[in-house]
C-alpha cells in the first residue's frame, strides 16, 4: 500500500505558510522510511507545526480576550481506535505530545490545570508560548470589538457584538485589555490523525473547540483517517471528521468525502479537511489554507 502523509497549518491560513506544512510531511515521511508507523509519523509532523510560530498552535497560539491567558487543546487518534487528547492546556511547547501522552492512560481528555500538572509530571517543561505576532492579532482583534478595527475580524468579532461580552468574563482579576493538524496512512495501511490549535480568535477562559474532541477534530479508524480545522463550535455541530470518516466506510472516495464535509458549513464559517482513506486522499477548505501533501 502507498503510503500518505496530509498537513495543514488551519482554515485561512495563507498558501505562503505552505512550506511551513511541506517541512512537517517531510519529518513524517523519515520517520516512515526508517520504520516508524503512522502514530509516530503523525506526531513528527505536528511537533514541526506546532514549532512554527506562524501557526496558531504551539509556539504562537492565540491569546484569550484577557491578552494574557493561552490555552491550547490538541489530540490524536489511531486506527486501532487509541485517543488522547489535553484541552486548556497552559505552557508547554507542544501539547500533541502530551494527548500522546493521555492516550497511554485509561482516561482520552484531560483538562486545564490536570492536564498541565500531568505534562508537568511526564518532564513536559515549563515553556511560554506566547509570540509578538499573536499580540498583535490580539490588538487587531480587541479594536474589531471597539469599532476601530481593519475588518479582517469582522465575521469573528459578529457573534460577540451582539451580547454584553464584558459580563461574561472570567479571567478573575486580570484586567481587560491557525490550528495545525496532520493525517497520515503507513504503507502497512495504520491511520493517525493529529489537531492542535491555540483556539479561535474570541475566547473566554475554558472554551473548548473542536480539536480536542473524538469525532470533531480527529477520527480514525480502519477506513482511514480525518482532521479538521475551522470555527470549533460548527465543527463540533457536524460532528464533522466522525461523519466523513462514516462516508469512507461506506465506500465514498476520499475526495468526494472532504467536498460533501466541506458543503455542510455556510460560505461564513471557516473549515478545512484533511481525509485519507485506504486508496486515496484530500484536502479541501473554503478558504486559503496552507497545507501539504506527500504519496509514496
Ligand atoms: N478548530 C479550532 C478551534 O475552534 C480553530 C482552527 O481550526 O483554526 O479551536
């Protein structure tokens, strides 16, 4: 069987930040070529990903409405059904390898302070991985909800606009002020998927997305294996990567799954696949979104 190896650096992320995701595929593909497996392969590339402070998981995550507070949720899953995932997780570098980590527990998600504490206890060190670029998106973000914004978070900023915003808060007392993913097929035909983000651009304190969640960032399965990026709480609506991953047991090829995936979501949201299946692979999104692709 070829082998397949699909990166993306999220939904709207540019098509310039590509080389970003080719640089993961390759680090996938070596670690297939001296023997490593799709799990193994998977985590090689998202680390990459989650290093490169152009994207928004890892090194580079977005900050919460606070300006201070980065909380990054990551997960991945086998074909042979294994799971882990962290949610909220605060100041580690690469929180794929610490749901890598959950997925050898009994338990698939841990959360917040147990999820950094568990990565503190497996020598996960401390590690900020806050950027200049991710505070100055914030700033953008912040004067979008004043009125004074360039408009590029128009569509994001819509939702909050319409409430008191300010009454929800719960940062205590701190004062106001692209997600990566990876999907790979081993020529002995094992699936991983992987999803790591810094979260949307508007979040509260605790605000858990897609990415974390078996069935809406991630699946995999015997059929093959599928990622998702865009606006987590659509995606979690859909239950979007398990329903693609039901139309690749049915038969449906691979390209024609991520299109129909693609098509449940209204022009406005943002979303991104990554599918694989036993005979064939995609990647598709309604916006521009950097990726890569590798078959062997
Ligand atoms: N799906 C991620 C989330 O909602 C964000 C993204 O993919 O860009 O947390």
């Amino acid at each position: 069987m070829k082998y397949a190896i699909l990166t993306h650096g999220g939904a709207a992320s540019p098509h310039a930040h590509s080389d970003g995701c080719v640089k993961a595929a390759e680090s996938a593909r070596s670690v297939l070529e001296r023997g490593g497996d799709a799990l193994e392969a998977a985590l090689a590339a998202t680390v990459i990903l989650e290093d490169d402070p152009r994207f928004n998981a890892g090194t580079g995550s977005n900050l919460r409405f606070d300006g201070r507070t980065i909380e990054m949720d990551a997960s991945v899953m086998t074909s042979d059904a294994r799971f882990g995932a962290v949610s909220c997780i605060q100041r580690v570098k690469n929180p794929i390898l610490v749901a890598a980590k959950v997925m050898e527990t009994p338990h698939l998600l841990l959360v917040g302070d147990g999820a950094t504490q568990f990565a503190r206890a497996h020598r996960f060190p401390d590690y900020d991985p806050l950027t200049e670029k991710a505070q100055g998106k914030h700033a953008r973000a912040m004067a979008e909800l004043r009125g004074q914004g360039d408009g590029d978070y128009a569509a994001d900023a819509a939702p909050w606009l319409t409430i008191d915003w300010k009454s929800l808060w719960n940062f205590g007392e701190a004062p106001f002020q692209d997600t990566v993913g990876a999907v790979v097929r081993d020529s002995q035909g094992r699936f991983a998927a992987t999803a790591s983000t810094g979260g949307t651009v508007y979040m509260l304190k605790g605000r858990v997305g897609d990415s974390p969640l078996m069935g809406c960032g991630v699946y995999a399965g015997p059929a093959g294996a599928v990622a998702a990026t865009g606006v987590g709480e659509e995606i979690v609506r859909r239950f979007l990567s398990k329903t693609v991953y039901d139309w690749l047991e049915e038969g449906i090829p691979a390209a024609r799954a991520a299109q129909r995936g693609i098509a449940k979501f209204p022009e406005i949201v943002d979303v991104g696949l990554l599918v694989a299946s036993r005979d064939g692979q995609a990647i598709a999104s309604n916006r521009n979104m950097a990726s890569a692709l590798l078959v062997g």
